[in-house]
C-alpha cells in the first residue's frame, strides 16, 4: 500500500508568490493607510500605546493567511491510497533437481559444491516470486524433498535441510533423479514446465537411462537446463572416511559427463552450463532467470481522498473573522 500526496491543479500554486508581494505592499503602504498629525513635542504620547494601534497588523494577517489558504484549496490538494495486487496466470513450474552424492562435498566451489549450491539456488528462489518449485535429490536412488509449491517458505526450509547422508544408497544416478522429476511435474497445468539438473559427475547408478527420461521429459512438453559443477582439472573431494565417519579428502579428478547433459538439455529445447565457481553457478542461475520469465499482470487500485476542505474552511472563517472585525472593532479605522 503506498500513500502519495498529489494536487490535482498544480499551477494555481503558482499564485503562491502573490503571498511575499501581498506582504511587501503591506509594508510599503502602511504609512499612507494611517492618518497622522505632527506636534512640535510628542513626549506627553510616549507613554500610551493604543489597542487599537496593536490589533491592526492582525487583520493583515488574517487576510494574507486565507489568501495562502484559498490559493492551496484551489490546487485541489489529494491523499492518493494506491494498493497493488500482482497476478500471473500464465506461471511456471519449476523442479530442482540436486546431486547429493558424496563426491558434492568437493571443496573446489567454497565451502563445497553442496552448500554453494544451496546458497545459490537460494537466491534463485526468493526471486520467482510468482512461480511454483520442488526440490527433488538423488545420488544412487532418488526421492522428492518438497512437492512443487508456491510456498517459498516451505521450499528455502527444504533446502537448507539438504545433505549429504550415507541412508541413501550412494553413486549418481542422473537418470533417476531426472524420471522423479518428470513424474513430479508431468501433470502441471503450467505454461511452462522446467527441471534444473544439477550433478557433479557421471551417470553410474540406478536403473533408467538418463536419456530414456529426457524422452519422456520432451513427450510431456518439459524442457531441462542441466548443470555440471566442478571445476576444470583436479578438486579436493571425499575419498574415504575415517573411524568417526568423517571425510577423508584427496585431490581426485573431475569426471562431468558433458556430453550426456548437452544431449539431455537439447532433447528438450533447454540449455547446458558449466560452474566451475560459485560467480559462475550465479551466473547460471541469473541465465536461467532471464530466459525463464513468467507473465506477471499489475492491477493498481487508487482511493482518492480531497483534501482542499482542509483548507477551504479554514480560510472561509478566517474571512468571517476579518469581516467582522471590520465592521465593529476597526469599523472606524480601515
């Protein structure tokens, strides 16, 4: 809701400078308003200061103040409420489909793909205001974390819950992720359906080809952007882990399957992108924003309230006081 003060007849402010001129003329006249008769010694008057002589500046003021305020009233001054209510009937749906696999604890992207990639997808997410979004997370199985939703709520706390565990069976099966992705959003009444894949290494696991469900993405009219994180050569990634459980790292190289995800993006009408850096999954996701766009429509709605009675009747009185004045206190006078 957004308040705005506005005049309706702005130029009439313009009579304003009438005010300082009104003023002026006051001043310069003031001796020509006023009988006066020289005396060659006026000490016996230095004493007695009339009342009369006192209240006169007043009626000056009382019109040059119903003046300013006449001149305010005829610029129509308006309290405008303006409320917004956005609507987007033609929105998107959008899966995000996340490599949870232990190899995502990589610290080549700070402080590993995992989180960069939360902290990333976000932002990207607070910024589709009117779309709906799921999350769905494989490694060697897959399963969905959130139901598509517009409850951008639901689906940050979603996010930030992701994690590498070792209660889902490891390995990376893309073709998983991608057919739980496509069962979740084949039904969507959206214009447009959208799965973002990211993974960080090759499809190694599970039991559907990957490009058996980019098949059946395009049959239901779902276009894919896949993602391939990691950086170009070695990275410091899980080779093990120890008595407790944790970690161990080693350099090891990066293995990203391009070709397969540069198939799977062009089978369905998407776009394939490489992060080899957090700036750059920025980047991505900024590219994705861009090329995602929903239809939003904007209905203003304006109550409008007239505000020149304000000014209107104060000026009026101050009129009702100057004439009466006029004629009984200063009715011999002015």
């Amino acid at each position: 809701m957004i308040l705005k003060i506005e005049f309706l007849n702005p130029d009439f402010l313009w009579l304003l400078a009438l005010i300082p001129i009104s003023v002026l003329w006051y001043f310069y006249a003031k001796n020509y308003k006023s009988n006066s008769l020289n005396f060659s010694n006026s000490k016996a008057f230095s004493e007695s200061k009339s009342f009369i002589v006192w209240m006169q500046p007043i009626m000056r003021i009382i019109r040059i103040m119903s003046l300013g305020l006449i001149i305010i009233a005829l610029a129509r001054p308006q309290i405008i409420d303006v409320s917004t209510r956005i609507k987007s009937n033609k929105g998107i749906d959008i899966i995000i489909a996340i490599d949870v696999s232990a190899s995502m604890l990589a610290k080549d992207l700070k402080p590993n793909r995992l989180e960069a990639l939360k902290d990333v997808a976000s932002s990207f997410i607070k910024s589709r205001l009117t779309d709906r979004i799921g999350l769905v997370v494989y490694a060697g199985e897959s399963y969905t974390k959130t139901p598509i939703t517009s409850d951008k709520s639901i689906i940050l706390r979603s996010l930030k819950e992701i994690e590498y565990n070792t209660i889902i069976e490891g390995g990376t099966a893309i073709g998983m992720g991608l057919a739980t992705s496509v069962n979740r959003i084949k039904d969507s009444k959206a214009r447009s359906k959208v799965i973002i894949l990211l993974t960080d290494g090759v499809n190694n696991s599970g039991f559907i080809d990957p490009l058996t469900a980019a098949e059946l993405a395009n049959e239901f009219g779902i276009k894919i952007y896949t993602i391939g994180l990691g950086t170009n050569g070695m990275a410091l990634s899980p080779v093990g882990t120890d008595s407790r459980g944790r970690p161990n790292y080693a350099n090891t190289k990066v293995e990203i399957d391009e070709k397969l995800l540069k198939e799977i993006a062009t089978m369905t009408g998407g776009k394939y992108f490489r992060a080899t850096n957090k700036n750059k999954l920025k980047e991505i996701y900024a590219d994705i924003d861009s090329l995602e766009k929903s239809d939003i429509e904007e209905f203003r709605y304006y109550n409008i309230q007239e505000k020149y009675r304000m000014f209107l009747l104060p000026a009026l009185v101050l009129i009702a006081i100057e004439m009466i004045l006029k004629f009984t206190i200063f009715r011999s006078f002015i």
